[in-house]
C-alpha cells in the first residue's frame, strides 16, 4: 500500500513539475519529459508489471489533461514501462550507464510513436524537421534531468524495498 501511495505522489509530483516549472523553463518550447524518465525507471528497477502500472498511470495523466483521445498516451507508456521491465534482471543501481540509455530510448520511440499517430497518419511527413527541431531537443533535456531525477527515484526505491523487507521480517 506505502508503494502505491508513493508512486501516485511521484506520478502527481512529476506530472505538476513537467506541466508548470519545465514548461516554464523550456529551451525554444521544448521541455523534458518526466513521465517518460518515471515510467522507464520504474519498468527496469522493479519489473515489467510495476512498469506498466506506473506507465499507465502516467500516460492517462497527459491523456486527461493534454490528449486528444484518452488512452492514447495511457497505452504508449504502458508499453514503454513493460519494456524497460524486460531489464529488471542486469539492472544494477550502481550503474548509472543502462538507465541513462534505457531513458533515452524511451523517449526516442515515445515522440517516434507520437509523430507516427499525431503527425504521419494525417499526412504531415516532416519527420526530419519533427527529429532535429522536436526530438533530439527533448533528447538532451531529458538526458540532463535524467542525471539528477534518477538518483532521487533510486533512493526513493531504496527505502521503499528496504521498508517492505522489514515489513516482510515482521510479518514472519
């Protein structure tokens, strides 16, 4: 239950940080994208299903507030976090090199999969100028706040393993 409780105040916390304060400080309307770094963290430090809980969660967030249609996003992020979840078992938290790569994929293939519904379908083929002026911008944001948002969502999972092993100790 303490775990839910937290990753909702993560969602909430992450969705108002992206939404107002990175808004606010976008480079040329690019801002980084929180729930994509939230989402894939979760997937690769506690598995596939927690992955695709918190995805879910996270896209129908942006679905509620920003989507044309909801459960668009809601499903991008849900499978964004089941396949960080395959990582789970060469997740090391020590090692800062999977999740920096692991996040930057997932936002790659999430504006990939965002220009392919929202821009191609309705026959908007811009996708060189959609790549450098959107998506590698959003890139490297995202990989700067990357570096400092991941070391606060390790020791939040951290503290959460360590108190549901004391719980579990307890309880046996």
């Amino acid at each position: 239950m303490r775990r839910k409780i937290t990753i909702a105040i993560l969602l909430i916390v992450c969705f108002i940080l992206q939404t107002t304060v990175f808004k606010a400080l976008a480079v040329a309307k690019i801002s980084p994208n929180l729930m994509v770094i939230l989402t894939a963290a979760f997937g690769f430090m506690r598995g596939r299903k927690e992955g695709m809980f918190v995805g879910f969660f996270a896209g129908l967030l942006i679905d509620l507030f920003y989507g044309n249609f909801i459960g668009l996003y809601a499903l991008i992020y849900m499978y964004i976090g089941y396949l960080n979840g395959f990582f789970n078992k060469i997740f090391y938290p020590e090692d800062v090199k999977l999740p920096m790569l692991l996040i930057s994929l997932s936002d790659v293939v999430c504006n990939f999969v965002v220009y392919f519904l929202f821009f191609a379908l309705r026959g908007n083929f811009e996708l060189p100028y959609y790549f450098i002026h959107i998506i590698v911008p959003e890139l490297i944001y995202t990989i700067l706040v990357t570096i400092v948002m991941y070391f606060i969502i390790l020791k939040i999972n951290k503290h959460l393993e360590k108190v549901e092993k004391r719980s579990a100790a307890k309880f046996v």
